[in-house]
C-alpha cells in the first residue's frame, strides 16, 4: 500500500497506468522506488483531480500576482511574465476545466452528480 501526496501529474486521465514515484528508503536518489500503479486505484482518481484543480488555481494565482509586480512590463515580450500567465491559465482548461473540476470533486466526495 502506498500513501502520501501527489506532486506532479500529466495527461494522467488518458493512461491506464501511471509510473509513481515514491520514496521508500533514505535521502537522496537511492532511496527513492518506481512503481507502476493501475489508474483506476481506489482514491488515485480523487486525489489526481483534487491535484489538478489545486495546482493550476494556484499557477493562476501567482502569475496574476507577478504581472501585478512587474506593471506593464508584465505584458511585453522581453519578461518571461507574460508567457508564465498563458500557460498558468490553459493549466485551467485542458484536461477539463477549473469548474468541471469542482464537480467532479464533488461527486467524488458526496456521491452526488450535478449532471444529473
């Protein structure tokens, strides 16, 4: 049994599995243990979306702040600001968006769909 929390996840809701890394043993490479891991695992999926939806809502939130710093050269191509908010924000859209997200988290909390 594996526990812990997720820290990197991509295009994880197309495969069939994941390759999870976990640390098993003491600091440093050597003590860390691949696993392959079927993604329909109880609790993978829940964690997986609640992950995503946390990650890029988070992404958004500190490149809105950086371009608040950096004023209008936030927006010019010479600072690095303005490419971090176009790929903080398509983190909110593909693979679902931030609000299918929501839902469902919370069908997988309550059991309840808001589909219907």
């Amino acid at each position: 049994m594996l526990s812990g929390q997720k820290i990197f996840i991509t295009n994880g809701t197309w495969a069939r599995v994941c390759l999870l890394f976990a640390r098993t043993g003491g600091p440093g490479p050597k003590g860390v243990s691949a696993f392959l891991v079927p993604t329909d695992t109880p609790g993978l999926e829940r964690r997986e979306i609640k992950g995503k939806y946390f990650a890029s809502e988070a992404a958004v939130r500190a490149a809105n702040l950086a371009i608040q710093v950096f004023g209008g050269y936030g927006y010019i191509d010479e600072y690095p600001v303005q490419k971090y908010m176009r790929d903080a924000r398509v983190m909110t859209l593909y693979e679902g968006t931030s609000q299918i997200q929501k839902l469902l988290i919370g069908r997988a909390e309550t059991g309840i769909s808001a589909f219907g």
